[in-house]
C-alpha cells in the first residue's frame, strides 16, 4: 500500500463510496451523512418500543386481541419492526440513494389495530398489507405512482412540504406532553392544566432552545449535539428524582425512562416472519368490507410516502427546477416493498419515515445516511435495552427545529392568488390537525380542482389530478360507503 497522500486503501475505499453514493456532488460530506444517519434513528427509534405497544398484546389478555382472541406477543413484535426497518432503510439507500428512512407507518398499525381484527384474524389482516404492498408495486412498476408525483403543482407541492413540517413539530409538541387533551374544554392545552408542570416537559422546552441556539450558530451536528445533551442531563435528573413512567405516576417520561438497562441485549424473536394468511381477510370479513380495507390502505400508503417524500426532498434541496425528485420511481418502489415486507413479517406495513427530515437537516443528502439508520435498527434487534436510555423529551425538540425549518417552504405559494391560498392552507393545517398526511393531501387535492373549476381553468388541470381527487372523495366517504353495504 503506497504512503503517498490520496493513494491509500483507505482513500479508495472513500472515494468509492463517494462516487457510488454521489456524495460530493450533492455538496455533502460522509461526517454530514453518519450524523445524519444517527440523527434519523435517534428520531425513530421510538418505533420498536411503539409499534408493539400499538399492535401488539400480552396472552389472554383483550387488549389487540383479533377475532380469535390471539394476540401478536410484544417482544417478537418488536424484533420483527427492527428487522424490516433495518433491511428496507438499507435498501432505499442502496437503491434509491435517498435518505428516506422506512419503519412501520403508524396510521396503519392502528387501522389494523382498532378496526381490521376485529373482523379477522392477525395472519389474515397482515395479507391484506402484503396485498396492498404488492398494488402499490404495481403502480410503481407501471409508473403510475411518479405520474402522479410530478403531476402536483409546485403551489401544492411547497404546502405539502410545509404541511409536513408543521406536522412533524406537532408529534414534538404532542409526544412531549408540551401539548396535551383536556376534558371537556378545547380539543388541546399547553401541558397539564395549561402550564409546564413536569420535569420531562421542562427538558423538551430547554432542548428545543438549545438546538435552536446550536443551529443558529451554525453548529455542526447541532441536533445530535442536542439530543445527546439532553439525554445526560435526563439520566441526571432521573438518578436524583426517580420520576419513572407516566403511565404509572403523574409527571413522569412519556414512553422511555432514561436509565441504565437491567441487560444490554439478547438473541431477538423472529418467529412471526412468514405468518401470513394472504387471502384469509377476504374469506373471513367478506370480499366487499376486505376490499374497502385494502382500498383505504393503498390510498394511504400511496399519499403518505409521496407527500413524506416531496416534503424532506424539497428541504434538502434535492428536487429539480419543477419540485421533482430525480429517480423517483425507485424509491416509491423499494416504498411498496416496505409494504410487502412489513405484512409479510406482521410489523404491519413500512413507509417513509417523516422523521428522515431531521437527519436532512443534519445534513443527509445521500443514501449513504440510510445505511447507518438501517444499521442501527438492525443492531437494535440485539441491543434493545441500549437505546431504549434515550427519553422521547430528548429527541422530540429535533422535531421542532426541524419542523420550523420546513415550514419555510410556504415562501413558494403565491398567497395573493386565493384559488393557490386555500388549498396551500388547507393542506398544511389538515395534516396536523387530522395527524395524518395523506388527509391533508386528499383536501389540498380536492380544493384545488374545485377553485381552478370555479376559476374557469378546468382544462389546465392535470388529468390524474381529477382521478385522485375522485379517489379522495371516496377515501373521505368510505365510513358511510362501508355502513351502506354492511
């Protein structure tokens, strides 16, 4: 190996992967891109605690029971979420050189939580998933999925990315306990009985500002830096005051309570690969109530990975001069599979997180961030206890500030043009709002062509704008259309 400068192994090895990943030519660096990584799986790790908690039970226990009175166990549920983010994040990367990471949708898992079992059982609820993963293919094969992506107007494309991140600072906010319900008075306060009152809360604010100061200043790694920060100072605080769980004392940590682990891993439980019934739903809820389920899971995973995609892609400067994503049919593709493999493994179907906006804003701009994300959820399958330290109040203040920064995009609607402004707005508000995307893609879409129609300007609309509005007046109508053939 020559000692010469520029000629080591080493160096070959980066300037390899620099040019596989492109990595300079999209003016990042591979530091840029590790943080980033890290900074996104900080951001979601939440998800292999969650997911189990959401779709998962404990035996003879009611509680995400399905109409057999099974149950998927907590611990295989959680091996299987980190398995099939780890893979799908890692082949995005290598595929699609995005830095979208995937993990399990939350919208869905609760659909098939709450209303999908209790007409089935779970093998037969994760085929429906396989099979709206394997449509959603299809539509991606056939380029469907990246005709309808670059027919969106730039107005709705920037209220997209903007409704995203007002979005993703409302899990923040919510996540945090900064904002929570009340009884019987408005729909949300700020904290408990509107004022600040627990320690948690306390910290999320103070790590807010602090990324806030770190990005202004133009730290590098501002939001690792923070999230790391906070995390000591909440095993600090949680060695002197023990607050524990709020789900078992008031004023306690929102999901994980910062601490060292009782172990530091294990061989994980994957038994639940494979445990699918692909035609079981049809067979058992009736082929009329299945296909309205698989309907609504399509539209959803279609609009929520399209919008999650439009809105990072546009943050990290990724689009071209119209707002599209180069190659973005590969992505939605390796999206689909996330669908398949995550009903194939019973995690439910995976997406694009939107969490990824938090490493673009540490600086990802590659796939090269996705091979760290992925390969912490892998490692996570082994070491669950590890990351489980880290509290949601540390990480949820990255939200904020990256929130904050998407929110920028709404500088590209023309707010003087009232048939763009009503859309923009409804789009962005819905999505928070309604904690969904795909909704407020479905009423931005809906109202648009509603005003160019009132406009006079019916033809300039694109064809396949009027073909997912017509789809999301379905989708909006679905509960009465279900009760009227029930």
């Amino acid at each position: 190996m020559s000692d010469e400068p520029g000629t080591g192994t080493g160096t070959a090895v980066r300037e390899r992967v620099d040019r596989f990943f492109k990595i300079g030519e999209r003016g990042s660096t591979m530091g840029r891109e590790v943080r980033g990584g890290l900074v996104t799986f900080f951001t979601m790790a939440y998800i292999v605690v969650l997911n189990p908690i959401i779709i998962g039970g404990v035996a003879g226990n009611p509680t995400n029971a399905d109409v057999a009175g099974h149950v998927l166990p907590m611990v295989q549920v959680a091996g299987v979420t980190a398995l099939v983010a780890g893979v799908m994040t890692i082949l995005m990367g290598l595929i699609a050189n995005y830095p979208f990471a995937i993990a399990t949708g939350l919208g869905i898992n609760s659909l098939l939580a709450v209303a999908v079992v209790q007409h089935m059982t779970w093998p037969a609820a994760m085929g429906l998933v396989v099979i709206d993963g394997l449509i959603i293919v299809i539509l991606g094969a056939t380029g469907f999925r990246t005709a309808v992506f670059n027919a969106v107007p730039a107005e709705l494309k920037a209220a997209i990315a903007a409704g995203i991140g007002a979005f993703i600072a409302f899990i923040g906010l919510v996540d945090s306990g900064f904002i929570t319900r009340t009884q019987g008075g408005p729909p949300v306060q700020l904290g408990s009985d509107g004022s600040i009152s627990t320690v948690p809360t306390l910290i999320f604010a103070v790590g807010v500002l602090l990324m806030g100061v770190l990005t202004v200043r133009k730290v590098r790694g501002a939001l690792l830096i923070g999230i790391v920060t906070m995390t000591i100072v909440s095993l600090i605080v949680e060695s002197i005051l023990h607050l524990g769980s709020s789900t078992k004392k008031p004023g306690g940590w929102a999901m994980n309570v910062p601490g060292m682990p009782d172990s530091f891993g294990g061989l994980p439980d994957l038994s639940l690969v494979g445990k699918v019934d692909l035609l079981g739903g049809f067979q058992q809820a009736g082929i009329v109530l299945a296909s309205t389920l698989v309907f609504t899971l399509v539209l959803a995973n279609f609009f929520d990975a399209m919008g999650t995609m439009t809105g990072i892609g546009k943050e990290g400067d990724l689009v071209d001069a119209k707002g599209n994503l180069p190659g973005i049919g590969k992505a939605l593709m390796v999206e689909g599979v996330g669908a398949v493999a995550g009903g194939a493994a019973s995690s439910s179907s995976n997406t694009v997180f939107v969490e990824s906006a938090s490493g673009v804003a540490e600086g990802a701009r590659t796939g090269m961030a996705n091979i760290v994300t992925g390969g912490l959820f892998l490692i996570a399958m082994f070491f669950t206890p590890l990351y489980e330290i880290v509290p949601m109040e540390a990480v949820t203040p990255a939200l904020v500030v990256v929130g904050a920064l998407m929110m920028g995009q709404v500088r590209e609607i023309d707010w003087t043009r009232f048939e763009y402004a009503l859309p923009a707005f409804l789009t962005i508000v819905v999505m928070p709002f309604t904690y969904s995307i795909a909704n407020g893609i479905g009423v931005g879409f809906i109202s648009w062509v509603v005003l160019a129609t009132a406009r006079g300007k019916a033809k300039q609309v694109h064809p396949l704008l009027w073909v997912v509005a017509a789809l999301f007046v379905l989708y909006f109508a679905r509960g009465p259309i279900e009760h009227l053939f029930s």
